[in-house]
C-alpha cells in the first residue's frame, strides 16, 4: 500500500521552529522513526511552502495512492484551493495538527479541510502522523 505525508508551510523548520510547541525533533528525524514502524508499507514525504505546490502533489498522486496524510500547517485556516483539492482526487485524506489547534488563537479554530477530510488527528505531537497512517490500516 501506498501513502505520502505532505507538510505545509514551516513544518520544514520542525525541531527549530517554536520547540514549546512543535518539539525538538526534524520531521526527516521522526520520518525515519516513522519508516521503520511501517515496514510494510510504500512511505514518502513532501514539504512545501507554497499552496500550488501543494496542490500539484495532492493531484499528483490523488488518483493512485491509498491514501495521504496532510498537514497543511496555516494554509488549513485559508485554503479552499486545497479543500477543493482534496474534493478532487479520490485517496482518502487525513488531517494531522502537531499542536491542539483549538487550545491555541481562535483563527486556528478553522478548518477549510475538516469537511473533506477522512478524519483528524490533533494535538498528539510527532505521533500524528504514525496515528494517521495506522487509521487507513484499521478497518
Ligand atoms: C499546525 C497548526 C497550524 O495552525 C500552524 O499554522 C502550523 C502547524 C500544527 O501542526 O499544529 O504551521 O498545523
């Protein structure tokens, strides 16, 4: 099976960035954690700082993986376009926060995602991501 996760923007600043709130750790870092929990399965990751970007990717390999895992860091409070990305292709996607958006200022409190989202996983750190993969795993 085949899934990717895509980082938005500053998730490539992981480790350095606010580590209060996001951790010590680089995402390549946990990526590496990560690859060796899923052994079975076919993982890539994809950072960009820019919304189009985003969205070649999600339209990239939206009709032929299994599933994605995206967290599209602020452009979850603005973007239809990756809404409406999302809506576009047919591998499910799972929202990942780091953080627990709703315990921080009230415009990360929005979504643009959530509706066309499989699912959500919020607020358990690095863990996300492994939380969102094993969902796609568990029927
Ligand atoms: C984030 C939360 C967003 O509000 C923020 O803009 C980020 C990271 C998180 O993982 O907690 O860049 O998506």
């Amino acid at each position: 099976m085949k899934f990717i996760i895509i980082n938005g923007p500053n998730l490539n600043l992981l480790g350095q960035r606010e580590k209060e709130i996001y951790g010590n750790t680089s995402f390549e870092q946990y990526f590496e954690t990560l690859k060796n929990e899923f052994t079975d399965l076919w993982l890539e990751y994809y950072q960009s700082n820019h919304e189009g970007a985003i969205i070649d990717k999600i339209h990239e390999v939206g009709f032929d993986y299994d599933g994605i895992v995206l967290n599209a860091g602020a452009y979850t409070h603005t973007s239809i376009a990756i809404a409406d990305a999302i809506s576009a292709v047919r591998s499910p996607v799972v929202e990942v926060h780091i953080s627990n958006v709703y315990s921080r200022e009230n415009f990360r409190h929005k979504s643009y995602l959530s509706p066309v989202c499989k699912g959500l996983v919020i607020g358990f750190g690095l863990k996300g991501y492994h939380l969102a993969l094993q969902s796609f795993l568990n029927k």
